[in-house]
C-alpha cells in the first residue's frame, strides 16, 4: 500500500534517529534517497545500509541552516536521480535549553536557524523541481512542543511552531500545483537527541516509557512509518496536515488517561452525573 517504487526522496538529518530509520524504511519501499547531515561519517554509513535492499542511496553533506547546502542538497536529487517527489525536512537540534532570561541571542538564532530556517530552505528550493514533476510531498519534522509549551524549551517551542503554521501556508500556496505539505509532531522518542549521551539511553527510556498514556516507548520507525504515510499515494489528499504521533501525551487531560490495570474515568458507583443539586 505504501510503496514508493520510482520515487526519489530527500532526507536530512538521516545520519541518526529518526532519519535514519525513515531513509532505510523509504529504500527498503523502492525509493532512491538523498540523504543529508552534517555529520558526514554517520551519513555515509546509513547511505550504504539503505542502499543493501537493493534501491540507490547516497549522501550530501549539508547544514539545513545554510541556503547554499540546501540549493545543492536538491540539485544533488536531479542530477543523481533526475527529479524530486518527496522532501523530508528532518534535521533539527534542541537547541537553547533553560530559562528565558538566560537565553543569549546567539543561541536563539541558531536554533530558528537549524530547525525553522532550515525547513523554510527545504521547502523553497524543493518547490521548482516538484513543479516541473508534476506533483510532490513535502514532510517536516515538527514536534508536540510545537503544539504545547515546554517549560525550557523556548526557543526549540517557538521554532516547532513556526514548523507547524508553515506547514499549512505553504500548503496553500502549493496544494493548486499537487504540492503536498505536511509536518509530524513526534512526543518523545528515544533517538539521541534525548539521551544526551548513549550512555543515558535506559535511564532516558526509563522515562520516556511514562511521558505519555500509552506505556510504550516512542521508537524512530513510529515516526518514518508515519512519513512513509505522508510520503506514500494514500495520502494524496492530505496537505497542510500535522499528524501527532505521540502515544496520546497530547490528547487532552492526561492525569484522566487509564493507567495498566485500572479502569478509566475513576470508578464511581454512579453510572450517570445529573444536575448537580441532585447529587449527595
Ligand atoms: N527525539 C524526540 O523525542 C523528538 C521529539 C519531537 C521532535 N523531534 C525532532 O525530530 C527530528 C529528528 O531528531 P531525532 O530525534 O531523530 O534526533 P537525532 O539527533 O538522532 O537526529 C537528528 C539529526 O539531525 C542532524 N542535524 C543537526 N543539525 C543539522 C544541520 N544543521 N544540518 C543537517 N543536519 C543536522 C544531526 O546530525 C542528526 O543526525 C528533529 O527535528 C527533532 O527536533 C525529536
């Protein structure tokens, strides 16, 4: 169903997370990929990893922050793979971490730089070679702190929702051109963003497996499954979509959800609440 035989996709932050595993999932559906990082070892590797199925892969070496890295990002695409019908805008950082008043400009900026500006570049230089194509599907990676506050993530929040609002601008301009454009909002996921060091991965899974209701940790191919989705002719009538994949941390009041074993809302004797002055 969600074949992408002939397609040619863009991956960036493919070197590690959730990249990665969406650049193997793609070339493992028929997909030739570009895929990019700034960490040139890590890249080549996944590159060569995706490509034992059988599909082409290849690495480029680029910094989503830097226009020129891009424009050759996407021109890498055509002149390796002759078009363009799937941008996965992925690479991100976390960026400016702690209080507002200790945040310096300088590390604001680079965090919009990689994780908003990097986006806005993946789309803009995308969008000439899916017009020529015909049609496309363009996927961002925002997050549920695109949706929520994080108490601080500031700077990492403000930039995810940028991601998200974007997302359903450039659908507007594009959806006339069969421009799909769509973003994942992924809760937490155990990649190494948030281990801070591998070291830490159980101990960050420890708590990962109690960050949302369902008790189960956020794998990366429950996020390239869901680009896989968006990326795949099953979905070519959604655009300016962002679709939530977090195990219901954001579904709404989470301190109701059922914990393992218990019943959902707290049992109460009454099966029915009227008027409360009917109540004892
Ligand atoms: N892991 C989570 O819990 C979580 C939750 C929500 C959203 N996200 C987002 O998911 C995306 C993927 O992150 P991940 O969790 O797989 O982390 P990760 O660190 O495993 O992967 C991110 C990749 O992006 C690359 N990268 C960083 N800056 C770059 C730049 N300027 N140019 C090119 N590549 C760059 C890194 O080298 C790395 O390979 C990010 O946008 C992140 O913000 C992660």
């Amino acid at each position: 169903m969600y074949d992408l035989t002939g397609k040619v996709a863009v991956i960036t932050g493919a070197a590690s997370g959730m990249g990665r595993a969406a650049a193997i999932l793609f070339a493992s559906k028929g997909a030739n990929v570009v895929l990019a990082d700034l960490n040139t070892k890590g890249g080549e590797d996944v590159a060569a990893e995706a490509s034992a199925g059988g599909a082409r892969c290849v690495f480029q070496r680029t910094d989503v922050s830097e226009e020129a890295d891009v424009e050759a990002l996407i021109g890498r695409a055509i002149s390796e793979f002759g078009k363009l019908d799937i941008l996965f805008n992925n690479a991100g950082i976390g960026g400016a971490v702690g209080p507002l008043e200790d945040i310096s400009v300088e590390d604001w900026d680079k965090t919009q730089d990689v994780c908003l500006r990097g986006v806005f570049l993946g789309i803009k230089h995308a969008i000439a070679p899916m017009r020529a194509n015909g049609s496309g599907s363009i996927i961002s990676t925002a997050s549920i702190a695109g949706i929520d506050g994080f108490n601080g993530l500031h700077a990492y929040c403000a930039a995810k929702a940028g991601v998200v609002n974007l997302t359903r601008s450039a659908s507007l301009q594009l959806a006339c051109d069969f421009i799909r454009v769509n973003c994942i909002a992924p809760g937490g996921v155990s990649t190494p963003i948030v281990w801070n060091g591998s070291a830490n991965k159980e101990m960050t899974e420890g708590f990962l497996i109690n960050a949302q209701p369902m008790p189960q940790v956020g794998q990366p191919l429950d996020i390239a499954n869901a680009a896989l989705f968006l990326a795949s002719d099953a979905a070519s009538f959604i655009t300016g979509h962002t679709l939530v994949v977090d195990g219901g941390a954001t579904a709404g009041a989470v301190a109701t959800a059922s914990k393992r074993g218990q019943a959902a809302p707290p049992r109460s004797n009454r099966a029915f609440a009227g008027p409360s002055f009917e109540l004892g």
